[in-house]
C-alpha cells in the first residue's frame, strides 16, 4: 500500500513497478530496463504538457516500450484496463503527435558555430528535477476508503467495481455428462451406437461428473458505522449477480433480511433505492449474533450457506452477546465452504481483532480483510479465485496480498 506521504514520483514509480509485474503474471516478459523506459516515458509526457499525462498518452507509453510483439497487444490491453481503468478503445486513433518546439531566429542566429551547447545528459536531469509527474487518478482512487469519498469519487467508484470478475470455485456435482474420456462407461449412449452396428459396440462412450460454481453469499453489516462500506458491497453483489454468478444477499443489522430479489433490477440505483424501503434497520444498530443465528436457522440447508462461499462485511463492534456470535459462526463454518470477513477498520495498520464480536468469530473466519476500499475488494476477489484456499486453522496465514494482523 502506498504511504499517504509519499511524494508523486514516488507514487508514480510503484505504480510503474506493479504495472509491470501485472504484465508478466499475464504472460509479457518486462524486465527492469522497461519499468525504467515506462517511467522515463511518462516523465517526458508529463514534462511536455501542462497537466498530468492522460490515459490515451499512458496507453501508448507502455505499449510502445513494455510489449515487443503485435500478437501480446490483447493482453496488454486487457492488463492496461484492470489496472489504470482507463478503455483503450481510442488506441485505433494512433498515438499522440508530439508537440514541435519552435526554434526563434534569433537563437539560430545568436548561436555561432564555436558556441558550446549543454549536453543532452545536463538538460534531461534538469527537467527531472524540475518534473512533478502526478500519478494515476485510478490508482489513488482504489487506496482511497469509502468512508473518505465525495459523490463524485462514489460514482466513479462504482463503474470500477463493475468490472470486478472474480473466478468463483467450483465443486463437483453428482450429475454426469458424456465427455471423451472419463471415469465412467455410458451404458446408453453404448447401446444407443450398438444399433448402428447390428448390436456389435465400436467404441465405449465414457461420462464424466459435472462441476458447477459455487454460489457466493454477501452478508452485508447496516448498521451507522457502515453505510459507505454496505453500499459498495451491494453495488458488488449486483454486478456479479447481473454477470450471471449465483449470489445471495443479505442485509444485518438489528435482524437479517434477504435483499436478493430487489438486487435483479437492472438499475443499481433503482436496486438501492428498493434496499431502502425494505431495509428497516438501516443506519441503526448491530445484533450480529442474532442476524448470523437466524441465518444459520432459516438457511442452513439452503444452497445460499450449505456448501457455499460466504462473504461477511462487519466492523465487528456488535452489542450482542459474544457467545451467540461464536456459537453462530461456528455452525455457518461448518455448513459452508469457506467463510471470509472483510472489516472496515482492518485497513488501518494498528487495527487489532479485540473487540468481543470479532475476537469470539475470529476461530471460525478462514480468510480475514480490509474492506474499507476498491482495492480491498481487489485483493478478496483474488483470495477466493486461488485454487487451494487455506484451510480453517491457518486464518493467520493467508496469502500475502490478504493483510493479514
């Protein structure tokens, strides 16, 4: 994360560093020398211009030093835009044409042919001390907390979460398909061929088990402390519901309310809107034990918790009894797949789990995370696509982009 002291060039040159290293997880060999390229590229646009570089000049930086064949142009592209957020449609315009400094006669006359000039390594280290590069409005949005943002930022925020695809785990199913090989013989796709072939067999179908994704459960804190952070998981769970994943919603505050349905309006604002009037303890107070109790009763058998990947979004501070909160998450482990907390106040680097909520659901939480910005939820989508999620008894050790106390 990066220090809200640090400098712009600072700033600047992480984000240079972990673009990069985006492209090689994806496939793209960059190495040291073109991090320093990308870097002194921008600086030379951003030296040139009045403003910050744009998204379009940003583009065109990168792709001109960091990607080395035409055939890694989709990947780039695609890397460019989960990480800057910007669209490289406009790339079919072409780059950017550099601005021509003019060159006044008199200096072409004052400058005799024995007058020495500065050398081009003297006037690049002037224009780097004198270049204030402003780094990625993108970026620093996804550090910023919820809690923090003006309408405008929320709004900005909230196309950002709507590219949020996470690769949801998947479990296999008691159902089979045909496949071309598999574990098991299909008996009537080998008869149904046998007549073909007068009741002789030439071949031996074979069937395989389905896999099917698990659902994915928000369980949503409501209470005063979290309207910021409720609303940016519900924007989250309407956009994976509206990406054809199988979500469920709840809502928890003095009790539980199941806000799926009013999620499939197409609108968000609409869907929030209709959250409103059915949410009666909004902005209220916080029964967690109670709420995780009646969800654990009434859906514990349900494919919303039985075997599903739960999502809970709480600061933790309940006025309930601890040991309802336990006993409550120590069930809801027990049914589902994995459980993950994303709490608010985690994102503050003196955060400790004290508080007697937390401190009693803690033992029962397999992953535990910030939840106080877009880059929080970044790092919970990663968490849940890994393949090997950690198990129950190691939530002190999850992976290293988890944040873990």
């Amino acid at each position: 994360m990066i220090a809200p002291s640090a400098s712009p060039a600072e700033v600047t040159g992480r984000a240079c560093v972990e673009f990069v290293a985006l492209l090689r997880d994806r496939g793209l060999q960059s190495g040291p020398e073109q991090t320093v390229a990308f870097y002194a590229a921008l600086h030379l646009m951003g030296a040139d211009s009045a403003g910050p570089p744009g998204i379009r000049q940003m583009y065109w930086a990168g792709r001109a030093v960091l990607v080395s064949h035409r055939h890694h142009y989709p990947v780039y592209d695609r890397a460019f835009a989960d990480f800057f957020g910007g669209s490289p449609t406009d790339a079919q315009e072409g780059p950017p044409t550099p601005k021509a400094v003019p060159t006044s006669i008199h200096e072409r006359e004052d400058a005799a042919p024995g007058t020495p000039t500065p050398r081009a390594a003297d006037t690049d280290d002037e224009q780097a001390d004198d270049a204030r590069l402003v780094p990625s409005e993108v970026q620093l949005l996804k550090e910023k907390s919820f809690g923090a943002m003006t309408p405008e930022e929320r709004r900005r925020v909230a196309a950002l979460i709507r590219r949020l695809r996470p690769d949801l785990p998947r479990r296999r199913t008691r159902r089979q398909q045909p496949a071309t090989v598999g574990r098991y013989l299909h008996v009537r796709g080998l008869l149904r061929g046998s007549l073909r072939t007068d009741g002789e067999p030439m071949r031996l179908p074979r069937r395989r088990q389905r896999f099917r994704e698990r659902p994915l459960t928000l369980v949503i804190d409501v209470s005063g402390s979290m309207a910021p952070y409720a609303k940016a998981l519900l924007r989250f769970g309407h956009a994976l519901m509206h990406a054809g994943h199988r979500v469920e919603v709840f809502t928890c505050g003095v009790h539980l309310t199941r806000v799926t349905d009013a999620l499939r309006k197409v609108s968000v604002d609409a869907a929030l809107r209709h959250i409103g009037g059915v949410v009666d303890d909004w902005d209220g107070g916080t029964l967690l034990g109670t709420s995780m109790r009646e969800l654990v009763e009434r859906y514990g058998g349900h494919s919303s918790v039985r075997g599903a990947l739960i999502v809970v979004c709480s600061d933790g501070l309940d006025r309930d009894d601890p040991a309802t909160l336990g006993e409550a998450m120590r069930n809801l482990s027990r049914r589902a797949h994995r459980v993950v907390w994303l709490n608010p106040l985690k994102g503050d680097p003196r955060y400790r789990p004290l508080a007697r909520g937390m401190a009693a659901a803690l033992p029962h939480i397999d992953i535990f995370l910030p939840g106080h910005n877009l880059a929080s939820l970044e790092n919970m989508c990663r968490a849940i696509t890994t393949r090997h999620m950690p198990r129950r008894k190691a939530v002190s050790h999850a992976p290293a982009h988890a944040a873990t106390d």
